[in-house]
C-alpha cells in the first residue's frame, strides 16, 4: 500500500517553529517513503480561526520547499460529511446527548490522564432534544494498545482513562476527536506523524475507528519543541514565527531538532535539502 501522510495545522496564527517540526517530520517521512504528502487545515473550531492565518501557513510551507500532491482540505467545509458520521453513531446507539457543566463534571469525576474522567451522568438521561448539548461517544473497558513508531507501546482503557468523550460540543462544532478520524479515513491518510501532544488521544482516535469500521493508520509521536519554561511552543503566545524570508535556517533547526544526520554545509536552498532528507531521513534517531 502506497505511503500517504499529512500535515494538519491550526490556521490560529503564523506558522511556528513547534509546528514546523511536525512539519518537516511528517513531510521527509513521506518522502523518504516515496509516498504521497497532503496538507489539511483543521479549522473545525472555527471560533479560533485566525483570518489569513491559513493562507500564510501555506504561503510559509511554499517557501520553505514543502510540497503537497493534492488540494488543501479544510474541516470547516465538512461539515455535511461530519453530521452523517454522528447520525450514524446516534443510530448505532453509540452517542447520547450531554448536558452536564464542566463544573458539574468536576465535582464527580475522578482524576484521568487528561483532567476529569466523566462520571457518565447523563448516560441514561433520555435527553430528548440535543440542541446546545454536548454529544458523548460511549466507551467502555476494553484495552486500546498501538504500538507508536517512536514513542513505543501505548495503552489506555477508556472508561477508566477518559470516560465517555465528546464528538460534538454544546455550541454545535464537531469535536477534533471525530474530525480528524473521519478526515484521516477519507483522505485514505495509512501514516500519521505529528507532535507528542497527541499521543494521549490516539487510543480515542483508535477507538471511533473500530466503531466506524474504518482503518488504523500507523502512528509516529515526535517530540515537542518548548521554550524556557518546558511550555509547548504554541501559536497562542506567538512562539517563535517561521520565516518565509529565510527558510533554510528554520528547516536546519527543525532537523537538528529532530536528530537528524546533519546535512553538507553547501546546501543553498530549500529544494536541494530536501533532495538531500530524502534519501538520509531516520526516523528512528529521533528514539
């Protein structure tokens, strides 16, 4: 099965050095492979979106040498394709409507691995109407194990871990947790290779890909990039802007980051360094 990868930011801001990393991996594994590389914009929270953010990001990735073999795709316009996939969830009888406060939540809820786990409080509520309500999917004990390219074997049981998790908030945006299933699944998406702050949420993913019958892709966590302090670098402090003016000192750093062999001194430009991560990308140096 031919390689097919991708790179799916935020349009929330400038591309920075943090995302450029996820970047770079993700595009010299496609490479190296022989495979295809795709660029989605993961706006589905369209309330964060950033006007022009997206049209720079691609801009950056332009100059930086990044090249994509099929139309950008953003979340914002699949919505349509979002609604069938929790009709059908809402049919199976796999979601339920939710109408619980986060502080409601927390007061309940035992400590999980990314704060309150829910204690299932409106899973028998008949909640007849689920507008402004939140939509749970419903998990239960059943170990979820991957086994991820750099971070290794990772498990996680739902129910204990998570709890029952939202697939659709209360003001109506599909959740990233089901998007980014369903966009991976119709972009025919067979390896994944983006930042450690996803991790947690890969057996989730994993999980509403057995409930929708769809496939698994393989995984790959790099590692994030943090400033001083340990904190991710993020667009939200304007962390480190990527500079499409001078695009080769950004891919260098991004690849010294990643461990990578480092590359002849010669190199003059985006194209030539790419030819040349190609052929001597090792994904395992970032082990």
């Amino acid at each position: 099965m031919r390689y097919r990868g991708r790179f799916a930011p935020s349009p929330t801001g400038s591309l920075h050095f943090g995302s450029l990393v996820a970047a770079v991996a993700s595009y010299a594994d496609a490479l190296h492979h022989q495979g295809n590389w795709l660029v989605r914009m993961e706006d589905v929270d369209e309330g964060r979106t950033v006007k022009g953010s997206a049209d720079d990001i691609l801009h950056t990735l332009e100059a930086l040498g990044f090249e994509w073999d099929e139309p950008v795709i953003f979340q914002s316009q699949q919505k349509a394709r979002y609604a069938d996939v929790l009709a059908w969830l809402a049919e199976q009888g796999l979601t339920y409507a939710c109408s619980c406060s986060r502080r409601e939540i927390a007061a309940h809820a035992t400590s999980g691995i990314e704060g309150p786990v829910y204690p299932g409080t409106c899973r028998h509520a008949r909640i007849e109407d689920p507008t402004g309500k939140a939509i749970r999917l419903r998990t239960d004990a059943e170990e979820i194990c991957f086994e991820d390219r750099i971070q290794g074997r990772h498990c996680q049981i739902l129910s204990r871990d998570v709890g029952d998790f939202v697939v659709r908030r209360a003001d109506g945006y599909t959740a990233y947790q089901l998007a980014v299933v369903v966009d991976d699944a119709d972009q025919h998406i067979n390896r994944v290779v983006r930042g450690a702050d996803l991790l947690v949420s890969t057996p989730r993913q994993i999980y509403e890909q057995k409930r929708l019958g769809l496939p698994h892709p393989t995984y790959a966590h790099v590692p994030l990039a943090r400033d001083e302090q340990g904190r991710k670098l993020s667009k939200q402090d304007r962390a480190h802007p990527v500079s499409a003016a001078a695009p080769l000192p950004g891919l260098l750093s991004a690849w010294h980051f990643l461990r990578q062999a480092p590359p002849p001194s010669d190199l003059d430009n985006p194209r030539e360094f790419w030819k040349w991560a190609a052929n001597n990308w090792s994904i395992a140096n970032i082990i």
